[in-house]
C-alpha cells in the first residue's frame, strides 16, 4: 500500500463527498445549506488542488486541471457568499443562494470527473 | 511543464499545504470562538471576518481587533493562530530558500538558462567541445570576429571561469560530457544554426568520439579536431571529419618552412597571427648539427621534417626501446641516438651540444624542457633552441629561458582553427604559397610592409554575390568592368588606396595567386585581401553602396528618392538637347 496514494485519494473522495453535501438540498433555500460546510469543501479542494502539484503525467495534468476547476467555481460561490452578506448586505436572498449552489454544483461535476479519472488510473494499474 | 517549474511544484507541496491547514484551522477556530460586540451581546465573527482577520494576522501585518475589541476567548484563539500561521510562513520561506540552494535544483535552473539562450540563437554558431586551454583561445578568436559560440565542457570547475572571460559576444556554456551524443544534442549539435563543431578535448578518445557523434546526427556540419596520435587521426578521416589538426605535425611542417624559407615563414606568421597585433622579426634557423631531447609525437614529427633536408641529427631520450626500434631503419643510419633524459651536462656534451647548431626539447614534461633549455643555453649560448611547453601555466618561465621558438600546442591548433574558420580562403593561400619560391615570398612581404606597415592585417574574404556585394554584383551585371584595384580606392577619397592587398582570386575552382590590379572581376569571384581594420569597413561598404561604387568609378551619381529622380531625368533631358548631335550620339553608345 502507498500512503502517498491513501492521502491522494482520500482527500480528492472528501472533496467530492464535502461537495456533494453542500450541494446537496432545495436550490434557494439557505436552510439546506450550511456555510461551514462551503468552507470545508473550499479548503479540501485547495489541498487537493496542491497534492497534484508537479505531476509531469498526462494524467496528473488532467486531474490538475479538474481540481482548478473545482476551485475556481467554488471561490466565486464563496465571494458572491460574501460579497451578499458583508458587501451588499441583501443576505442570503433565494436568489443569490441558487447562484451559489448552482456555482457548487458545477464544482461537484468536476471534482466527480476528478475521481473518475482516478478509478481509471487505479484499474489500469491492475494490468 | 518544464523541469524547472515541475521541480517547484514539487518540492513546495508540502508548504503549501501545512499553510492551508494552518489558515483553515485559525479561520474555523475564529468563527466558533465566542466574542462580545459594543452592545455586549454575544457575537461570532463570520467565515469573511475571520479570513480578513487571520490573514493580517499570519502575515504580521497586524491592523488590530476590528470590528469589536476581541474576548479573552478570542484572544487566546488569536494566540493559536498567530503562531501556527507564522510558523506555517517561516517553514514554507525556509523551503524556498533551500530549494534555490539545491544543487538539483540549480542545475536543472542553469540547463534551462543554457537552453533558453541557445534557442534565442539565430545567427550561425559554433559549438566548441572541451573548454581547456585551446577552447579557450578559441572562443576569444572567434568572439572577437563577432562569431557566436557555445561551449559544452564536462569539468565544472573550468566551466565557472566563464561567466568571468569577458568576451565581446555573450558565450553560453552547459556542463555536461561530450562523449554522450544526449548531451551534444543538448548542447545544439542538432540546432539549425550550428555551423560547425570543435572537438579540442584534452583526449583523442573524446574527440574521436564527438566526431562520430557529429557526423552522424548532423552529417551537414563542419567537424574539426584535434589529435595528437596517428592511428586517432586516420580514424577520424576514415569517416569523413573535415579537418584534423595534429599540434606537432603542423608545428613540424611551420618549423620546416622557417628553416627553409624564413620570408614564406614571415608570411605565413603575419597572415595566421591575432589581427592588429605588432608583427614579429623574421626567425633565421641555422644550418648544421641538431639535438632532438625526447624521441615522442612531438620529436619523431621534427626528426622527421629535418632529415628531409639531410640536416645530420642526434636524438636523447630515455627509453631503450626507440633506440631498438630506431637504429633498426636503414635510413636513420647517419644519426645517433643516445640513452638519457638530456637535462645534464654530460648526455648534452656527449651529444655534442658545443658545436650543435640548434637544441630541441621536445619531452612531454614542463621541468625537464626548461632545465633542458638552461643546461646547454650555459654549455652554448649561441645555441638555437625550440621548447616544447605543455602547460599555459609556465609561459612566463618558457618565455623567461629566451628560448628561439616556443612551441605551444594549444597555441598552434586555436591559430590553425580561427585561420580555417575565418578564412578558408587562406588555407587555399598558405598552400600555393608553399610551391613558389622564397624569391616570390620577399616580394609579397615587402608588398605587404609597404601597404600596411608594423600590424598584422585582417584577414577578409569578398564574395561578389547579390547577397554580400549587392552594389558590385549590380554593376557588373549592368556590363561595366571593374577591377580588382578600383576596390582599393577609398570610398571617401578616391584618389587615396585603401591598406589594403589583395592576396587571391578564386574563380571556378582556379586560383590566382596574388591578382594584379588590373584584372576584371567576375560576378561569384571570390577574393581574399588582407588589411588594415579601416579598410576592411571602406570596402565592404564600396561594396554594398552604390553611390559609393559609382564615386570610385566616376559613374554618374543617381538620386534614389522619387523627386530627385524626376527632376534629375528632366534636368539631363535639357542638358542633352542643349549639347551638339554627335556628343549625344557618343552618350548614346556609352550607355550600352
């Protein structure tokens, strides 16, 4: 077993599940979504994101680039989080919460493209 | 992704992360730990406080409790996150620094300079193997004729002296060793603009080897060697390498034409020397009894050169075994060979050094030559001698022993190769010169004193080709005749001669020694001259300008801008038809 590997794996899995969670629930209503869990699926996509720093790889590259993905779509759903609360301070408006977890759901089909990819390299590793 | 940014990637994973962790830590323990507002109610800083907050507090810069001042509980959070953040910054600054002090890292940082710089490249190099003593005098030779240089040289060391070389084109150099084709290719072997390749390493193996390489990963280029062994050197012909030098054997056949022809010897010195430096006495290399000290490459190529002429020799050296093998040729049946090493008196004297007319002390060993030299200078100071000096190193001491002849290998083969690179018509020059007669030799040197005085000239080649001589080539295709001396008249004065000779013509294989003024040149001529720096530019510039050219051949001068063209055929419209009919007839048939 290579631990390298556990580490990858599991925190590329967390990224999908933490995703998926937030995700998760009616599309404007704030109840369903809870902003601690936005900050936790933020962080794991950013070690994810460095955990596949520096892999030459054509799919290291692929799964870099799913990653930025990620990250990109989930840092603009946590500023128009902010930029509502802090900025404008309209709150969380059915509007702007559809907007935020729409932006998720768009992460969520990467970081989900993500572990394809990785259970592809897994299985072909059996060869 | 380059090797260089991957390497970054890389090593600063781990930073990275522990600064994520760190920050997201701090963040959450922020948000959760309980604070008072102004009101005194209870109150939590939002996930966009905290990030604000840890963010200037992690990076020191510290702006204060905002927006309330902060509990005691906060506080002690704010505690925690000052330093793990911190913390978390010195280690992923400590990283960087150690990473820009990886040797790996550094390597990988200079070959992705090198090959930065070498596909910037786009003017035609040369690609030097091996940068010792002759690599060296080489990139300086060809620097200075404004030719690009790279230089592959497997030793570290001496490749750190050249950022310190100061030459006038900047020189980018890679460590690596020549005899792995991966690193020649590396080095721009296969680049489109290498022009040729040197292989002066200090190893006939290594030479022999990038040879090879050359000629089969890029069989168009120029490959030129150095080697120091027969069997090397036939070899590395045996595949087609374009040149290969051999030190003693050129020094041999320039020794032989010192001792036989002092003027062509002259010649031949101010022509191959480094342009603008004072010119050298002529060297007059007596008659009669020589001792050859030290029987190897460099005294069997000597021994050899002056048997030719029936000079009568005696050779020192310590090894039974040439002695065997020499006395067992039939026609080294009138020389002595003696057993010893030569640097004491009595192997000298039983040598005959008193009487002999030159001493040559040709071992592979700096010591024994220089005591060589100083022994028989004492036992007879009218002694001619010729050192051979193996290391740059003692060039003071050689030149301190007034030796007649410093023979220098590194010396010789950078004046071989910049002589091949900067003029092959030279090679063609120096090779007829060699059949004339010294007779011919005192008249071409003092032709040349004459024009150029006490500096050895450059050396240039004309090409008369749209490309090199657009103005020339023009004009001649026009039908006017041009000779080779209207090109010595200066461009700025055109009753003054440039300083300048012409030395030969090559047209269609045929060379002409020496062209007189008065022959026409061709379009494709080729022409050597040699001159002084000043009329190297004149020419080149009568050359290329055509109001220059049509100055020298008291042409017309024509005006280029479109106005002037149109006032100027007006202006001679009138003129002609102002002047008697037969003038205009005349005119008419000048032009065609």
């Amino acid at each position: 077993m290579n631990r390298e590997k556990v580490v990858f794996s599991f925190f590329m899995i967390l990224a999908l599940t933490l995703n998926f969670g937030f995700f998760a629930g009616s599309v404007d209503n704030p109840e369903h979504h809870n902003v601690y869990e936005l900050y936790a699926v933020v962080i794991v996509n950013l070690i994810a994101t460095i955990l596949k720093f520096g892999d030459r790889s054509q799919m290291g590259a692929m799964l870099l680039a799913t990653s930025l993905v990620a990250l990109v779509q989930l840092l603009s759903a946590s500023l128009v989080w902010a930029v509502a609360v802090h900025v404008n301070e309209t709150g969380l408006t059915p509007n702007t919460m559809a907007t935020i977890v729409s932006l998720s759901g768009g992460a969520m089909v990467a970081n989900i493209i993500s572990v394809v990819l990785l259970i592809i390299e897994t299985a072909m590793m059996r060869h | 992704m380059s090797v260089v940014t991957s390497i970054i990637l890389r090593q600063m994973r781990a930073p990275f992360i522990i600064l994520i962790m760190g920050y997201s830590i701090a963040i959450l323990g922020m948000v959760l730990t309980p604070g008072i507002d102004d009101q005194g109610n209870e109150w939590h800083m939002s996930i966009f406080d905290a990030i604000y907050f840890v963010s200037y507090t992690a990076t020191t810069i510290g702006f204060g409790e905002i927006p309330y001042p902060l509990s005691s509980a906060q506080r002690m959070w704010a505690l925690v996150t000052i330093y793990v953040t911190v913390t978390s910054w010195f280690y992923a600054l400590g990283k960087t620094l150690s990473l820009i002090q990886d040797p790996t890292f550094r390597e990988a940082l200079t070959k992705n300079t090198f090959s930065r710089n070498l596909k910037k490249i786009n003017e035609s190099f040369i690609l030097i193997c091996g940068f010792g003593e002759t690599g060296t005098a080489l990139a300086h030779a060809l620097t200075e004729r404004n030719i690009r240089a790279v230089i592959i040289e497997r030793d570290n060391d001496k490749l750190q002296t050249l950022p310190l070389a100061d030459f006038p084109v900047f020189v980018p150099g890679i460590q690596g060793d020549a005899r792995d084709p991966e690193q020649l290719i590396r080095a721009g072997l296969q680049h489109k603009k290498c022009a040729a390749i040197i292989a002066v390493t200090a190893s006939d193996e290594t030479n022999l080897k990038i040879a090879i390489s050359s000629k089969l990963l890029n069989p168009k280029i120029c490959v030129i060697c150095r080697s120091e062994l027969r069997d090397f050197e036939e070899n590395m012909f045996s595949f087609g390498t374009d040149f290969v030098i051999n030190p003693f054997q050129t020094f041999a056949n320039i020794f032989a034409m010192a001792m036989h022809s002092p003027s062509l010897h002259l010649l031949y010195d101010w022509l191959t020397g480094v342009p603008n430096t004072s010119l050298t006495n002529p060297v007059y290399i007596q008659e009669g009894h020589w001792i050859i000290c030290g029987f190897g490459r460099f005294g069997q190529s000597l021994y050899k050169q002056l048997i030719r002429y029936e000079t009568p020799v005696t050779i020192i050296d310590p090894s039974e075994a040439k002695r065997e093998k020499f006395l067992n040729k039939p026609e080294n049946k009138n020389n002595d060979f003696i057993i010893g090493s030569g640097f004491d008196a009595h192997t000298l004297k039983l040598a005959g050094v008193e009487e002999a007319a030159g001493l040559i002390s040709g071992s592979d060993n700096d010591s024994n030559n220089l005591s060589i030299i100083m022994t028989a200078r004492e036992l007879n100071p009218e002694l001619f001698t010729v050192a051979r000096q193996n290391k740059k190193a003692n060039e003071k001491l050689f030149i301190a022993t007034h030796a007649n002849i410093l023979m220098q290998p590194s010396e010789i083969i950078a004046r071989k190769i910049r002589t091949l690179l900067n003029s092959p018509l030279m090679i063609a020059f120096l090779n007829k010169a060699r059949h004339q007669d010294p007779e011919w030799a005192n008249i071409a040197i003092s032709r040349l004193s004459g024009v150029l005085g006490e500096e050895r000239p450059n050396i240039w080649t004309i090409s008369v080709t749209k490309k090199e001589a657009k103005a020339l080539h023009l004009t001649l295709n026009l039908g006017r005749v041009i000779r080779v001396g209207n090109l010595l008249q200066d461009p700025r004065a055109r009753e003054n001669s440039l300083k300048s000779v012409a030395l030969l013509l090559k047209r269609n294989n045929k060379l002409l020694l020496m062209p007189t003024d008065d022959i026409a040149i061709k379009a494709d001529d080729q022409i050597l001259y040699c001159g002084t720096p000043v009329a190297e530019r004149s020419m080149k510039w009568t050359l290329n300008d055509i109001h220059s050219l049509n100055y020298i051949m008291t042409y017309e001068d024509t005006p280029d801008s479109f106005v002037w063209r149109k006032l100027h055929s007006y202006i001679k419209r009138n003129d002609r038809r102002r002047r008697p009919r037969a003038q205009r007839h005349l005119d008419h048939s000048k032009k065609h």
